[in-house]
C-alpha cells in the first residue's frame, strides 16, 4: 500500500508513469549528467515523452540543466527527495498501486472534456 502524499505526488505532480521512470532513472544516477537521447535510449521512451518531461521536472524542481542539453538530479529540497525516494520504492514493490492512483485521479484534459459534453447537453 502506498501513502497519501506518495499517491498525491504520482498523481498530481508527476502524472504518468514515464515521469517516474524519470525520476528513477535520475535517483539511481544521482551524480550522473544524462542527455535527452541517452535518457530516450536507457528507458527505451519516446524522444518526443523524455524531451515534454526534462523542463517539467525542472520545474518541480528535481532536475537541473547542468549543462546545455545535460540533465541531471538535483532535488531543490531534500523533503521533495525523500518522498521521490519513496515514490520508487513504492513503485518498485506495487507498481500496481502507483499506476492504479494515477489512473484514478482526474486530469485537466479529462474534466475539460466532460464539461465540454456537460455544456453541449446544457444548450440543448
């Protein structure tokens, strides 16, 4: 079973499971600067997924830009690395769960789409 704050954080701030191959990838590395090709190449993703979820990362501040076209771990506060440290464990022992928490949780482009049926009902 995972916790709370570990489904809130899958869910709602990395919100696929690409993202947390990501964040693996970077922790079991953590000194180690990876290129968006060596990343595509490692996790076998998409070049078009890896490069969408680099400046993401960065933004939640996990990843830095160390050097142009280099990424590389840098958690901004190490309560944000505790809680992706047990975000992998939990991925690695229920993957299922993890999975499953961010499947169940709503996204934006989900409600967008109800509410556009919603209204279309609505005018009629």
């Amino acid at each position: 079973m995972i916790t709370d704050d570990v489904r809130e954080f899958a869910r709602t701030i990395l919100g696929s499971v690409w993202a947390i191959k990501l964040v693996m990838r970077f922790r079991e590395t953590p000194e180690q600067a990876w290129s968006p090709q060596a990343l595509t190449h490692d996790l076998r993703a998409s070049a078009t997924i890896v490069s969408q979820l680099l400046p993401r990362l960065q933004s939640l501040g996990l990843v830095i830009e160390a050097e142009p076209g280099l990424w590389k771990w840098s958690p901004v506060d190490p309560e944000v690395d505790k809680l992706a440290a047990r975000l992998c464990d939990a991925f690695k022992t229920t993957p299922v769960a993890v999975i499953s928490s961010i499947a169940d949780g709503p996204s934006d482009n989900v409600q967008a789409l109800a509410d556009v049926f919603r209204l279309r009902k609505d005018r009629t």
